[in-house]
C-alpha cells in the first residue's frame, strides 16, 4: 500500500503501542483518526501531528465503531487501514482475580474490537481495499498461569482475525494481527509487580518496535499478506 494521503484509524492511540503507531504512520505521511478514552491526550496530539483528526470517548460504546469511519470519510474522504488496538490487563489466579475487572476486559478486548473489526470490514469492502491489523499477543497463542483471562481474550481476536482472513482470500482487503511479546506501555501500570520484572526480562520491547512492524506489514505488495507477526524481546521465554 501507497501510504501518503491515506487514512489510518487508531483505536487505544492515546498511549503505548497506539500512540507510537500513531507517530510512525504520520511520518510515513498517513493522515490519522485516533480515539482513546483520555481527552487531554488527544488534544495532544492534534496539536502535534498535524491533520489529525481525534475523538475521545469509550470504545465499549456501540455506536463508537461506526463513527469512528464517518469521522475519517468527513474528514478525510477515505479510511484505508484500521488499527484494532484499544485493550485492557487484568489478571490473577482463579482464586483473586477481579471478576468485574475481567468481565470489563472482555468488554473492551473482545466485544469492542469484534465491533470495530466488522464495521472496518464492512467499510472496506463497500470500497474494495482496506486493510485491518488486530493487536494481539504472543499469549494470544500461549497460555500462561495467572494470565488466562487475558490470553482468552486474545486468543478470540487471533480466531477471528483467521476466519475473517479466508473470508476475504481474493479481494483486496487484507486481515492481520501483530502479536508483541512483553513490551513495556502503560498497560500494566497497576501491577503490584512489574512484568518484566516478575519474568526475569531487562530489556523489554519498546512500543516503537511493534509500531516498525506494523507499518512493515502496510508496506508490503498488494499479493502480500501477513496473517501474523510475533516479536519477541531475546531475553524472552514464553
């Protein structure tokens, strides 16, 4: 895909692995749509990147999908990738964790980005091309104690991400999911213990590194697709 003067939507870009897929795509001189749910941030970021376009606001909120791609079309006249980001941490063991954090998770892991997913899809084959990147995990392919939940969650985007995938062999529309391993974001700001930290991890990824990776995927020929792309820290064992 020819990047200049097309448009990305950004779901979760007000920190972490949005946002520095925000700063990378703008660079690569796509025009941006971002939403998250901190309004200062956003306004931050309009401010910085010029020809942003920001709504802030909850991604659980049905209706936030759609108008997310009308933003872009009045804005921009066009929506060309989607970014399927947004997401939440809670974690522990059966016997601790947070049940109404989990259920929250889900909201916003699964039934959040099943909605964005479909209303980009919809879109892009009225227009026939698009392209939609799911941020996954590399626990949405293993399992790891006390981290179940959130790798249920990510494990329904990656057998969504496939299925929609075949859908769509032969069109111009491509589905993909990054898969990071640990990378250090605000995402598990509230742990009493750090991940890297817990996994014996010195040098986690950077968000900038997921970011390299998914405008890789951007850039590839039109025959080209990539269904799934694991990075990993070396220091790493999953």
């Amino acid at each position: 895909m020819e990047l200049s003067n097309r448009t990305a939507l950004i779901t979760g870009a007000t920190a972490g692995i949005g946002l520095a897929c925000a700063e990378a795509l703008h660079e690569a001189g796509m025009r941006l749509v971002l939403t998250g749910r901190r309004p200062e941030r956003i306004a931050e970021l309009k401010a910085r990147l010029p020809g942003t376009v920001g709504l802030a606001g909850d991604i659980t909120d049905p209706a936030m999908p759609q108008r997310l791609i009308d933003l872009a079309l009045e804005h921009t006249g066009r929506c060309d990738v989607v970014l399927n980001n947004a997401g939440q941490m809670a974690g522990g063991t059966y016997d601790v964790i947070d049940i109404e954090a989990a259920c929250a998770m889900v909201r916003i892991n699964v039934e959040a980005a099943y909605r964005m997913a479909y209303t980009a899809l919809r879109h892009f084959r009225q227009v026939g091309e698009g392209h939609l990147i799911n941020t996954t995990s590399v626990l949405g392919t293993k399992v790891r104690k006390g981290a179940e939940a959130y790798c249920g969650t990510k494990f329904a985007i990656e057998a969504l991400s496939e299925g929609l995938r075949q859908e769509l062999v032969r069109t111009r529309i491509h589905v993909s999911c990054v898969q990071p391993g640990l990378t250090k974001t605000e995402l598990a700001r509230h742990a009493p213990v750090q991940p890297e930290q817990a996994q014996g991890v010195a040098h986690p990824l950077r968000a900038e590194d997921v970011a390299r990776c998914v405008l890789f995927m951007l850039q590839q020929p039109e025959y080209v697709t990539i269904p799934q792309l694991l990075l990993l820290s070396t220091e790493q064992e999953v």
